[in-house]
C-alpha cells in the first residue's frame, strides 16, 4: 500500500488544515462546543508511517489528538485573553489558542478509496470493539477515536523470530549434523512457513523432501502432518478431489495412531474439501465429528471455529435455524474467551438474521493467506479457502452462506494491523509461554503439532491459549 498524499485533501467545512508541502501526514483542527466564552478545537495530527490497511478498499492512519481552546472575544481581548505558556499553539487561520487536557494516543485516520463507500458506527465496531465515536472529517474521510491500540510487540526470545526463517536455520542445522529425524521435521515446518506466505513454489519441494524422508524412516505422524499441508496447497490450487485422497489418508494415519488431535484436524480438512466439491451433507458430517472431538480434548479455539464451519454447511443447506444457532454458539464462546474477533462474526451473524447477501459487502473474502500473520495463528485453515464456490447448487442457499464464509476469511487478515484490537502479551509472559512451547513433547521447534500453529506468534496475543491448557489466555 502506497503513502496517501495529504496535500489536496477535501475536508468538511468549518475544518482547518496546517499547510504540508511534502503531503506525507496531515495535521486537522475540528471545531469543537463553545464553552465559558471559549471555542474549543481538536488537532488530529497522523503519525509518520503509521498507514495501513483495514480491509481491501479501506485504509488508516494512527494520529494523536490534543484540545484547544480559544477565547471569543475581539482581537484584542484575544490577545489579552491567551496565556502565552508552554501550550500555546497558533491555529492555521492565524489565531492563537491555548492546549488544555492531555494528549490522546486512541485515534485513527480512516479513508475509503471508493467514493460510494460509507462508513457507519457498526462497522467502526466491528474492527475496534472499544472504540467510542466515528465522524465525519471530509469527503470519504473519517476519525475514530477511542481504539485502544496494542502495546508495543515485545521481542521475540532467541530462535523464535520468523517461524520462516527459524525453520530455514533448522533445516541447515539438521542437514550439517546429518539428522534425518529432524531435518524431516524441519522442512516440514519450512514447508508449512511457505505455504502460510502463499508461497506454494517454495512450499512444494520442501514438504516433498520431508514426505520423502518420513516415509523412509517408517513415521507415521510426521508423514500425516506433511499430508496435511500438502493437501491444503492441492486445495488452494484448485482440486478439491486429489485433495481430499490426500486429507483422507492423513485421517486414516491420524486414527491408526490413536491422536485425537490430529484427527480433528484431518477431518476439518476433509469437511473443508467436501465444502469445495459443494457435498455441503458429508462437509457437515465432517465438521460435526470434528467438532466432537475438539470438545472432548477442551480445546476451546478450534471449537468455535468448527461450530462456525458447520453454520456455513446448515446455511448451505438451507436449515436456517440450524445455521443461526451454531452460529451463536461460535460467538458465545468467542466472546467467552475474550476473541476480539468475537465482534465481528457477531456482526456476520446480525446481517444473516436479517437475511442480507454478501453482494456489495466487504470483499474480504478474496483475501488469501499471503501475507497475513494471523495465517500463522490458525494452524488448521487457510482462511482465503473459505472464498465462494463457483455458484449455489440445487437445493442450496445463494444469500447466507456468503455471508458465513466472508466472516471467517475477511477476520484472519485483522490481525495484522494496527488498532484492530489485538492485545499483546507483557514481555514476561511471552518468554514465559515461549520456555513452556519450548520443553513441551508437542513442540517442532517452531510450530505446535497439536493445534498447527506457529508459536512465536501465537504466544505474542493475550487472548490465546495452548490447546492443552499449558499456558492460559
């Protein structure tokens, strides 16, 4: 995303704009009350290279804020009228007003490209569960004040950077002391680290060489989780049958050797293909003793993800009722365990009650897993696989099913920017979980086999939690 050129910004009337011959941030007085004789002004001042991107078509900018005021009176009972302390500030239009209250840190620049775009609180709340109020500041130009942003990222322990490059240096370790064993695991995660980036160029031959190596050393569950992904980059490149022989076979390995955990997995995987070949029955089937299994293991997060996944399949089938009540259970539970996403599948949920389309709405759903750190997070899905089929087919829904599925993969790509309400963990902690991954049997050194999730950045967000209950959110 390129840097907005602030200099020929359309601002609302009665709205000041400082002069920026660089055009690389931009400083707006707002008028505020008149209050005791005063006018009050906010200055909203952008942060430099804070812009990111919101969603596609939406973009934002951190900014401060301060409040000034300013005597009504003549000119000279202005000049008489200002106190000329360390807070004195001059306005654009050349007159003076003095600084009172602190300077805020909670406020964002929004803007939408498209000018028939219009922004409303319920989307405000839906990407910033805290924030307090949305105005208008121009033409597609808005304010949100009151996001409580995350606090600076801690620095990640030694080895646990870029789950791509820890797993690179895993892999020339291992290949240097001639471990098979662990230079099987490790291009397993080099794999996984690729596909995650979108990279299935690169992702292909590493994820081949340790398929290769597993099989050699007669290693089931490393050749199961090594299917897997393999089976998710077949499922991105468009083919859901060979996919789900490959889903399938890691299923059967999963049960041969009695792990629970990676059985759900393999079965969220096969729902997952079926939902592509649009079989929305054995997707349910799929899902639903996927789903089984995360309630018996107590793993919380992959349960609302599953009882999301059977809402889009009910929804699919058109079994309305069925669809809203799982639905509402995934939020419950989102909500329970504190998910500031928790908000914005609610918002899904309300607009398919009211029995919306996806037509017109946010296309979110085109995003893939490139990049997008929270695809590291999930383990289990790439979120862009949750985009449309081709069509409806007989008997299914055309309306809410959309909307389900523009839910899950719009969501995955909000934690990768600033102010969208995920929290970070204090430093202590993260250390604290990272030496916990670290000695844990279920730990490859980058990712946790156990929920798939790359545990660098896992660890960082205070709502997760280990799936065994090891450390809690």
């Amino acid at each position: 995303m390129g840097v907005r050129d602030w200099r020929n910004v359309a601002v609302e009337d009665g709205i000041l704009s400082e002069p920026n011959p660089e055009g690389n941030r931009v400083a707006l007085w707002l008028p505020g009350s008149r209050n005791g004789g005063f006018q009050e002004w906010e200055r909203v001042n952008s942060l430099p290279h804070s812009e990111f991107t919101v969603e596609p078509g939406i973009s934002a900018a951190a900014a401060t804020s301060i409040q000034v005021r300013q005597p009504i009176r003549g000119f000279l009972g202005k000049l008489l009228g200002w106190r000329n302390s360390d807070h004195a500030w001059v306005l654009p239009n050349g007159q003076p007003g003095d600084q009172f209250g602190e300077r805020k840190n909670d406020v964002l620049i929004v803007w939408a490209d498209d000018e028939a775009r219009s922004l409303d609180e319920s989307w405000m709340k839906s990407r910033w569960p805290t924030s307090r109020h949305l105005r208008i500041i121009g033409k597609n130009l808005y304010l949100v004040s009151g996001v409580e942003r995350p606090a600076e990222t801690p620095q990640p322990a030694p080895g646990q950077d870029c789950p791509r490059a820890l797993a690179e240096r895993l892999v020339a370790s291992a290949r240097t002391a001639g471990d098979r064993a662990a230079l099987a695991s490790a291009l397993a995660d080099l794999g996984a680290a690729y596909l995650h980036e979108g990279n299935a160029e690169k992702a292909v031959p590493s994820l081949g060489e340790a398929l290769g190596i597993a099989r050699e050393l007669g290693d089931r569950a490393r050749e199961s989780d090594i299917l897997g992904n393999m089976g998710l980059l077949t499922l991105g490149a468009g083919h859901p049958a060979r996919a789900l022989e490959i889903f399938s076979q890691e299923l059967g390995y999963a049960r041969e050797g009695g792990d629970r955990f990676a059985e759900k997995t393999a079965l969220e995987r096969v729902g997952l293909a079926y939902s592509k070949l649009n079989d929305p029955i054995r997707a349910l089937e799929a899902f639903e003793q996927a789903l089984g299994l995360a309630r018996a293991v107590g793993h919380r997060k992959h349960e609302a993800d599953l009882l999301w996944s059977t809402a889009i399949q009910y929804a699919e089938l058109a079994r309305r009722d069925e669809a809203i009540a799982r639905a509402q259970a995934a939020v419950d539970l989102m909500e329970k365990m504190r998910n500031p996403q928790a908000a914005w599948f609610a918002q899904h949920l309300q607009k398919f009650r009211r029995g919306e389309t996806s037509e017109g709405l946010s296309s979110a759903d085109q995003i893939g897993a490139g990049g997008s750190p929270q695809a590291f997070l999930g383990g289990s899905i790439v979120a862009g696989m949750w985009a449309p089929t081709a069509g409806p087919q007989p008997g299914q829904s055309a309306e809410g099913p959309g909307l389900l599925r523009m839910a899950v993969s719009a969501a995955k790509s909000m934690a990768k920017f600033v102010g969208s309400g995920f929290k970070v963990v204090p430093s202590q902690t993260l250390q604290q979980r990272l030496r916990t991954c670290a000695a844990c049997e279920h730990h490859t050194g980058v990712r946790c086999r156990l929920c798939g999730c790359f545990t660098s950045a896992k660890a960082r967000l205070a709502h997760e939690e280990c799936p065994i209950g090891k450390w809690p959110a």
